[in-house]
C-alpha cells in the first residue's frame, strides 16, 4: 500500500492547486500510474472546465503515453453523472484503465458510491480509502455542504494572548504580524463567502476583499444587518456583489442598495432579528460550501450560540492587551457545565503569532 500513499499524497497535492477555484465543486487531483512511473497529473478545473480524471488522461496522452491497462489515482470518487461536463468515470472506461484508486466515495448520497459501480462493472478493479481523512479535510466544505445541505463555517478571530481583539477606543490594527494578516487573506480566498455584522462595517468599513494574494474571482461579501443601517457609500459595496441579509425591509433603502449592486434578502426570526441558522441554510442552497466570519463581538457570539459555527480560526499575537474587547460578546456563566466544548484540530506558528484552528464538538 506504500505506492498508494505516495501517488495519492501526489493527487492530493495537485488538488490542492485547484483549492482556489474549483468551487461549488470539489478541488480533486489525479495521477494516473503505469509501471510505478505517473505518466499523466491534472486536477480540478473551475465550473465549466475539465475534471481532475480528464485533465489527466490528457496529459497522458500528450506526453504520447498509452494509458491502456494503467491505474488513475484520484482523491474522490470519478463522477457518474452528467453536470457540466460528461461523467468522468465513463472517460476511465472508454480509456481502458485496468484500476482506480480513490482516496474515498463521493459524499453526495445521490451519487456516492454510483461512480464504483460503473468502474467495476466494465471490470476496472476499485480501491478506497486510501488517505481518506486528508481527502476529506481538503474538501471539508463540499462533504459538509453534501451531507448536511450547509457550509462549513469557519469564524476566524485576530487577538492577544490575553484574548483581546481591539482596545476600547477602536484601535485595532495591527494586533498581529502580517505574516498572520496574509495567511487570512488565503483562508478568505478558499471561502465561498465571506460574512461580517453592520457593527464591523459601520465601525471600520472594511472592503473584505482578497488582497495578499493574486486570485481570478473575489469572494462573495455577505452582511448581517437587520435594520438595514449600512450607509449606501459604504466600502464593503463597491466591486462585485455584495449579499445582506436583513430582518425587517425598507423600500426606500433598498433601491438605493440594489444600485449598489447589493442582493436583499429578509429573513426575521421570532426576536426580530436575523435568523442565523436560515441564512447559512440559503448559502448552502446557493452551493456555498465554506463560509469565512469576520465579525465582531456580538455576531461571532450570536452565530456560537445558536449552533451556526463549525471551527474557530484563531490567531494569537505573543502581546498582552489587559482590559479590551473580547472576541465573542457571550454572558457569563455560573456552571463550568454550561460551555462551550472544542477540540484543537491544528496549531501553528505564522510569522510572530500562533494560528489555532479550533473545532466545536
């Protein structure tokens, strides 16, 4: 199995070139082996574009390799249905190949596991499960998407190692390094959507855009605001769309925000308020499969409280900040019983401060 954990890494890594614009599909990668030796790579093109499989195949035969009787790695199972493009597991049939190795089954429960069937039936010998878990993790916003019908929700947070995110008078910039700074402007580009609170936005106008690093689309800009309270000139509508959820209409104030080029859409709960869990269902129904908070306070407390958060992103600068904003507006308790239980998933040190990737049990 040794081989299989190599050229499966090797897929893994081809994916990971796709991370930035495979979306609403999965980032997959592909090798296909003949004799030990990969003959042909590819992965995942944007919407529209080739399949991981394809993309190999072809690069197979452009390098002038027979693929007859080889063995394609990829990190998901080949589809079996016709999308955008034709399935890719009639494409390893029709090119002979004598095995496929996929890391695991397609989550889509429609389509899991119909794609093997197809492969074994023309007599192509199946295997899977191989680096499963780090095929999962690389998509873990498509299988939640999949399985669920939401996004995976991710709230990142910048602060102090006394958990300090901004000194009362507002000042905030720069509590980490830019290493940090730049390292978020990644997870921002890997999301489908990047979601804030009017407090953020009438407090510091951000653009929330994708800066650090080139990139072919800009992340889709949503905003909580049940009152519909943002200033037409703000920031965050210039450029490509912006998406507002908001709890109560106002004629007047949304003409002016649709000439933005704002999308309004009204969803109240009982209180009045944005109905959180509603907003991340319709992300998930538009094929959003990663969501990126960059709130404040009170929303990061909000979407924790009522079950919208999946993983925390914290990044801890080595300073101290004492009596300062907090990074989620929650009420004190008086049992221990009564909190909120993570597991660590991933730490690591970027430039001067520690990134903590923190997952709600």
């Amino acid at each position: 199995m040794m081989h299989a954990d190599v050229f499966m890494a090797h897929a893994l890594r081809l994916a990971e070139q796709g991370l930035l614009t495979s979306a609403p599909n999965p980032a997959i990668g592909c090798v296909i082996v003949k004799e030990s030796l990969i003959i042909g790579e590819g992965y995942t093109q944007p919407p529209g574009g080739n399949h991981a499989e394809i993309e190999a195949l072809n690069d197979a035969r452009a390098k002038g390799h027979d693929v007859r009787g080889a063995t394609a790695y990829v990190t998901l199972e080949p589809c079996s249905h016709f999308g955008r493009t034709p399935p890719c597991a009639n494409a390893l049939v029709d090119a002979g190949l004598a095995k496929v190795v996929a890391a695991m089954a397609d989550p889509n429960p429609l389509v899991g596991g119909k794609g093997f069937e197809r492969l074994r039936a023309a007599g192509i010998i199946v295997e899977t499960d191989v680096l499963a878990e780090a095929a999962r993790e690389l998509n873990i916003g498509f299988f939640s998407r999949m399985q669920t019908g939401k996004p995976w929700v991710r709230l990142k947070v910048a602060a102090s190692l006394d958990g300090k995110t901004a000194l009362y008078n507002g000042e905030s910039q720069w509590i980490t390094s830019p290493e940090a700074r730049n390292d978020g402007h990644l997870w921002r580009a890997r999301a489908g959507v990047i979601l804030t609170g009017i407090g953020t936005v009438s407090q510091d106008d951000p653009q929330l855009t994708v800066r650090a690093i080139p990139v072919t689309r800009q992340t889709l800009r949503v905003l909580i605001d049940s009152k519909l309270g943002i200033d037409p000139r703000a920031r965050i509508l210039s450029g490509e769309s912006t998406l507002i959820f908001a709890a109560v209409g106002n004629a007047e104030k949304e003409a002016l925000l649709r000439e933005r080029g704002a999308e309004i859409v009204i969803v109240p709960n009982a209180q009045g308020k944005v109905d959180l869990p509603q907003v991340i269902l319709a992300l998930g129904q538009r094929q959003i499969n990663e969501v990126h908070v960059e709130a404040g306070a009170k929303l990061n407390a909000s979407l924790i409280r009522e079950g919208c958060v999946d993983e925390l992103l914290v990044y801890l600068a080595p300073t101290i900040l004492g009596d300062a904003r907090g990074m989620f507006d929650l009420p004190g308790l008086n049992n221990l019983q009564d909190k909120f239980s993570l597991k660590f998933h991933q730490i690591k040190q970027v430039g001067e401060d520690l990134r903590i990737l923190a997952r709600f049990n």
